[in-house]
C-alpha cells in the first residue's frame, strides 16, 4: 500500500520526461505549488538549492529554477531517475544551472546548500528531514512537503512529530500534499 502513489507517480513522470504534451500537463499541477514555496521560502536568485528525490521528471527543481534563477543539484536514489532526468534537463537547455545526481537523501552532505527542498515521496521522510537538518549550514531554509493525513499511510513517514516545529507553513488545496513547512536551521 505505502509504495502505491510513489510508483504511479514514477510511471507518469516517466511518460511525462519523453512527451512533451503530458510534461506541460503534468508541470500545471507543481506550478501553484511550486510558487507558492518560493514565496514561503523567500528562495533568491543567489540560493544554492537541493532538491530530494526528484524522479524521472524533476518539476519541482525545474520549476525553483525557473521561478528564481537560482543554482539547483537534483538527486535521487533511483539511478534510472537520474539517467532520464538528465536527458530531460540537457534537452531543456538547463545544464548550465541544474545538475542532477545519483545519491540517497540519507547520506548526502547537505552544508553547501541555502535552501533544501523535499519531496513527499522522499522515503523515510522523517529520518532523511533530520539528517539534513542536522548537516546543513545555519540559516540554511528546508522545505517539507507534508501528505493529507488521511493519505499518510502512503507515504513513508514514521513520526509526523519531527515535523511539528516548523516556522511557517503553506497550505495546499486540491491536492495529495496537505502543506509545505518550512524549517529554518538556528
Ligand atoms: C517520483 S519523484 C516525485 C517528485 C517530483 N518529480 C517533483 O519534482 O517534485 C520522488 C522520487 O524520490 C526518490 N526518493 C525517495 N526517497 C529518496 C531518498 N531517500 N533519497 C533520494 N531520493 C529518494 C524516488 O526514487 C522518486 O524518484
């Protein structure tokens, strides 16, 4: 049950990496959201960003970019992900400004980054947030996107609690992310 949404999220971004229709579709559901963090975040054209677990078609990364001009590193765990998602940024022209790597939000070292975003799919999301939130620098801003809790068990999250101190949240409407919170490390 827990892997459900994380795969058919993995097929659609796949479908979506190769066919430039079904991208601009599927790109219309991050774009609100998208916006809406940069805004929380106060993301700058000088922020370095990462981004955790983008799959085969990083909207969100793509979209921090496009929204801010700033610099983002993409990883993921899945080196299939990362393959065709670097197709899709060298075909985007981004290669200058988006990297995308093969690593595990678990064992990345975060201190190099201003800002540190995270996917809701992002597995075990309580235990990556706070590695990352141990390593990174101070001030450095991480966003968290936080599942409806009637989807919670779909996601991979143990303790919710972790996320309870965060300073600021964005809600969400009409989707299967209830907010993002946004930490600030002090
Ligand atoms: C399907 S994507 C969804 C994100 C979406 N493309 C976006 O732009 O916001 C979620 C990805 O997170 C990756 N992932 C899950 N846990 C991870 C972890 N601990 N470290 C790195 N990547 C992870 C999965 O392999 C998956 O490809």
């Amino acid at each position: 049950m827990v892997k459900i949404i994380p795969k058919t999220t993995k097929i659609l971004e796949r479908l979506a990496a190769k066919h430039t229709p079904i991208y601009r579709m599927v790109s219309l559901y991050y774009k609100r959201l998208v916006q809406e963090e940069v805004a929380l975040a106060k993301v700058q054209p000088t922020d370095k960003v990462l981004c955790i677990g983008g799959g085969p078609c990083p909207f969100s990364g793509i979209l921090l970019h496009e929204y801010t001009g700033a610099h983002v590193t993409i990883i993921d765990n899945d080196e299939s992900c990362v393959q065709i998602s670097k197709g899709l940024i060298e075909k985007l022209g981004y290669g200058k400004y988006i990297e995308v790597l093969y690593s595990d939000g678990n064992n990345i070292s975060p201190e190099d980054y201003s800002v540190i975003h995270m996917a809701v799919q992002v597995s075990p999301m309580d235990q990556v947030f706070c590695h990352l939130k141990q390593g990174c620098r101070f001030g450095a801003k991480i966003l968290v996107r936080l599942p409806k809790k009637s989807l919670t068990n779909f996601y991979s999250v143990n303790d919710l609690s972790v996320f309870r101190t965060c300073c600021k949240k964005a809600a969400h409407n009409w989707r299967n992310v209830d907010s993002t919170a946004l930490f600030i490390k002090s």
